[in-house]
C-alpha cells in the first residue's frame, strides 16, 4: 500500500471537516427505545463504560475505553470542536485495536503535526452527514439492492453491504470494516463501532 503520509500537500486544501448537518429529526432507533426518549439504561456501553444518550459524540468517545487512539487522533487534526457540534452526523469509530492494524510507522506518520491534512481526511473519512442508525442503513442496503453508497465529509464514499447480518463498509481503497458494536446514541449524531480503520483513496 502506497504510504499515506506522501500524499502531496495539493489535497490540503479540500480537507475541513464540512458539517455533519443532514436527515435532521429523530431515527427510528431513538423512537424504538423508549417511544420517544433514548434513556441512558438504553444506550449500549462501549467497551464497558457507559454512552450517555445527552452526551456529544467528542464526549462519549473521550469516556470509551476503547477509544484512546481514536480521540488522540480527533484532537491532534482539530476535529473535536466539528464533533462536539449540534450535528447530527454519523461516526463510524475504529477501535484501538483497528488502529493497532496499521503499521506503527504509518500510525506515527499520521501523527505529526506536517500530516494534520492527511489525518484530519482519512478521519473525516469515518463521518456521514446526519444520523444514520443500523435500521436506516439496512433500509438504505435494501433500497439499493445489496449495497448502500455513502457520501463521507471527506467527499469520497462508502459503500455498505451485509456479511452474515452484520454491516460491512468497503472503503474506497478497498479495504473494508465491520461494525461490530451499532446505534451508540449521542445528543449530536450515532456512533457505530467499526473494527477497522477505512482508508480513502490517495
């Protein structure tokens, strides 16, 4: 795999976090929880800790974890600000042991304040404008009949399908995740827990 952190700083340019505004109002998953309040016993924990539904999705990632590498990333490409915002938009958050799949150099390189462009990309790579749960993304599969095409704040899409019942996303690099953990509700947006990092096309 070419490394990322050569990408020419031409790209620099398209690469601000747009707003996660879009498909505004209540998904069916909040309106399934409770009727009409997504409560905190609702709410699915992430790795152990507990998601408040009141909470933004900077604010619950910060508590997971199993978030650390994602959440330093956030802060070192000035995301937390776009994802402490009203929203809503969708999350989807890699692991740190997604993160752990890439290749420490490359890892590191992504890192340095010289590829905040390149990093602040391959993450707004895991963000979709407005709140898509896993009802609406199955519904999505369903209307484009076995596959769903995801248009990122980072102006390239996802495509997601369905691998033994789970949502699986194939970036446009070709590498692919599966969301392992869905619908953790935020006052601003879903997260839904992906098990690898998506990589963009360079």
């Amino acid at each position: 795999m070419k490394s990322i952190w050569l990408l020419t700083a031409t790209l620099a340019g398209g690469l601000a976090l747009a707003g996660c505004n879009g498909n505004p109002g209540q998904s069916k998953a909040e309106t399934a929880a409770t009727g009409d309040v997504v409560t905190a016993s609702s709410n699915p924990t992430v790795g152990g800790a507990e998601m408040l539904p009141t909470k933004t999705i900077i604010e619950n990632a910060s508590a997971s974890p199993i978030h650390k590498t994602l959440v330093a990333a956030l802060k070192q490409a000035d995301l937390v600000a776009t994802l402490s915002g009203a929203g809503p938009c969708t999350v989807f958050a890699p692991t740190d042991e997604a993160f752990a799949q890439i290749p420490a150099v490359q890892r590191d390189g992504w890192m340095r304040a010289a590829q905040k462009p390149v990093l602040a990309g391959i993450l707004k790579y895991h963000v979709v404008p407005g709140k898509l749960t896993a009802a609406d993304l199955d519904a999505k599969i369903a209307e484009g009949k076995g596959q769903a095409v995801l248009a990122t704040t980072d102006g390239q899409d996802l495509i997601a399908t369905k691998s033994d019942g789970a949502i699986l996303l194939t970036s446009a690099s070709g590498n692919k995740a599966l969301v392992t953990q869905a619908d953790v509700l935020q006052s601003n947006g879903v997260i839904h827990v992906v098990d690898s990092v998506l990589l963009p096309r360079m």
